[in-house]
C-alpha cells in the first residue's frame, strides 16, 4: 500500500520535496477494527498549519509519518461489528491507498443518497463549516447582507447560497479569477469582484453600495478583513474561518489595521472551529438535503486523480487551482 508522508516541514510555500511517496505493508486487523480501501480523500487549507511544528487545535503532522485527513473508502474487511466489506465509510485516515482503522471511528454513508464524494465537501466538514459560521457564528438573520471571501471555493461558494436561501438581502462574494466572478454570479450572488482587479475595499465599496455590509464570512484575512471592517454596517458581525492570505507567508500579516473601528460601529468579530458545532450536524444535514433538492443550493467539485498527485493538489489549492470542493480520487 502506498502512502504520503511529510519528508520535511514547508516554510513559507510548500513544495514536491516536503512530501515522499512511500511504499508500506497494511497492517494485520485487529478485532474492532476495519481495512478500508480509500476511493477519495480531501486536501484542505487547514493542513497547513499542520505541517508547522507548533501547537494547535490539531496536533501537527510528523516528519517521516504519513499525512492524515478526510477520506471516504470502502470496507474491504471487517473485524467491527457494524461494518460489512462493501459499505461507504468517511474516516479520517486520508493520504494513502489503504486505512486500518477502528470500527468507532469509520462512519457508514448512505451513497445511494448522495454521491459518495459529496460527504467530503457539501454533505460534510465543508458545508457544517458554511452554515454553522454563518448561522451561529455570525448570527446571519433574514435580511442582512452578506459578504464572503474565497467565494468561489469550497466553504465560501456555500455560505454565498445559504445566506441567499435564508433570505439575504444581497450575497457579495470574492475570488481570484473572472471565471470565478462569473460562477458566482451564476450561483446567485448579486455582486462578485475580482480581488486582483484593485484594492479589495475599492471593490467592496462598490459592490455594497449604500447598502453596507451586515455580515462578513472571512476565509482569506489580511486586506480583505480590513476592507470588511472598514465597510461594515453598525453592529455588523464578522464569523472568522480561515485567513488563507496569511497560511504560506514568512513576513508580518498585512492587515487589519483598522481594528479600532470595531469600537465605534460595535462590530463582533468572533473565531471558530468547525468541531466545536458538532450539535447542529443533524439540522444541518436536514435543511442541506432540502436545498439541494430544490436546487437551492448547486455544489462544484474539482477532481484531481491519483495518490502520487495529492501534495501537489494540496499546493494548487492554496493557489485557487479548485472551484468548489478540491478532491483526490484514489484507485489502488
Ligand atoms: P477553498 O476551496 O476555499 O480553497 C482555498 C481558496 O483560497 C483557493 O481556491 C483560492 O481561491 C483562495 N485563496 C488562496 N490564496 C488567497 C489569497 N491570498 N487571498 C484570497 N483568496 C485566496 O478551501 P476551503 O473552502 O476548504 O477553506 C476556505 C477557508 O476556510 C480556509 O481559510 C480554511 O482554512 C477555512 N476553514 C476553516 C474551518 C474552521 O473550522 N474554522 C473549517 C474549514 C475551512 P482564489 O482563486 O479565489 O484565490
């Protein structure tokens, strides 16, 4: 079986040699537990930050040790009790052909219902993040008007759709590319800019017009967060994601400068992690199925195959290579 280990820590961007391909033995099944033979597995920003030595609420990868993350497989042998050989399991042992894992921790999917890959992005980790940050965390209410950073990617192009079947005023969203900003547009935002065609605030301004900006949905940081709080309404709320400007840099963030402004506009500005609102997986996955369904909500995948190709998706991704959810597709 093959895997990808970290060969050595990144600084800065990562590259090919950060990452080995290696050849190692499956491990014997011990009872309780199941083999699993992984069909896709995800590449996620977060990974990043686990490719640092330092302390965070993941524990960082080791050198020499295999890199790990969402995966959806099928079971090939059980030794657990609630598993068959054949069945869709999502688990967490992503980043190599074949997993041994105990049964408690391989989740059965029901793949008739969705495409198996959709529970990696939509139906998954991704789509809980878009609406547990916009709902709960940002305090999203019928009427705002919203706008999203890295729109055009996995999390942000949900958020977009969310907020306008919740019943959104506007929905603004960034990207990197005109093809991005036109997808958006199809999607049903109202306004998209291109980040590279000016300073981000410029644009903002622009796309908000007297409306202003309610809520804002940072996955990026940096200059983004500044021109958000810079145009955000009175008691305006910011739900904090991700700050992917700032994940492959060496020098100082750039922004915001302008915190001070939280003051007088009594903005909130409030962190979170996607694992600490497990509780609303079930009403999550009610109202996404739901607006699936109607075609609320459309989702994009980009696919990228083969194991030996996953650092570099990874790297890709962080360079905005995807639209919607990047994915590795596996066939051992
Ligand atoms: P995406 O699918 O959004 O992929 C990353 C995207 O970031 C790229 O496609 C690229 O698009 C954009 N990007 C890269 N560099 C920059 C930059 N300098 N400025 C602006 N945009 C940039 O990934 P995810 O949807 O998985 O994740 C989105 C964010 O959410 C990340 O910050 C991630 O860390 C965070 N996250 C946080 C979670 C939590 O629990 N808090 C859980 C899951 C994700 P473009 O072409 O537009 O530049």
């Amino acid at each position: 079986s093959r895997e990808i280990q970290l060969a050595s820590r990144p600084e800065g961007w990562p590259a090919d040699e950060n990452f080995r391909l290696a050849e190692v033995p499956v491990p014997k099944l011990e009872d309780g537990q199941v083999l699993v033979r992984n069909l896709y597995m995800s590449v996620d920003p977060y990974m990043r930050g686990r490719m640092n030595d330092v302390k965070s609420y993941v524990p960082p990868f080791q050198i020499d040790a295999p890199l790990d993350g969402g995966a959806i497989g099928e079971v090939v042998e059980s030794r657990s009790e609630g598993h068959r050989p054949g069945d869709k399991v999502l688990h967490g042992l992503g980043w190599r052909d074949y997993a041994v894992l105990d049964g408690k921790r391989a989740r059965v999917i029901d793949a008739e219902a969705a495409p198996a890959s959709a529970y990696l992005g939509v139906l998954g980790m991704t789509g809980l993040t878009a609406y547990a940050g916009l709902t709960k965390v940002a305090e999203f209410k019928e009427g705002d008007v919203v706008f999203v950073s890295g729109a055009a990617g996995a999390v942000g192009s949900l958020v977009g759709q969310i907020a306008k079947a919740m019943g959104a005023k506007k929905v603004i969203g960034s990207a990197g590319s005109a093809e991005k900003v036109q997808r958006l547009l199809d999607l049903g935002f109202d306004e998209a800019f291109n980040y590279h065609d000016g300073p981000v605030k410029e644009s903002l301004k622009k796309a908000a017009g007297a409306d202003g900006i309610d809520v804002y949905f940072d996955n990026v940081g940096g200059e983004h967060l500044e021109a958000a709080i810079a145009v955000m309404n009175k008691y305006g709320r910011i739900a904090m994601c991700g700050a992917i400007s700032q994940y492959n840099t060496t020098d100082a963030p750039t922004g915001p400068r302008n915190l001070a402004l939280a003051i007088g506009k009594e903005l909130t500005l409030r962190g979170f992690i996607v694992g600490s609102y497990n509780q609303y997986a079930d009403e999550f996955a009610e109202l996404m199925s739901g607006w699936l369904n109607d075609g609320r909500v459309s989702y994009d995948e980009t696919f990228v195959d083969g194991l030996e190709n996953a650092p570099q998706a990874f790297i890709d991704l962080m360079k905005g290579a995807n639209k919607g959810k990047m994915i590795v597709t596996l066939q051992a």
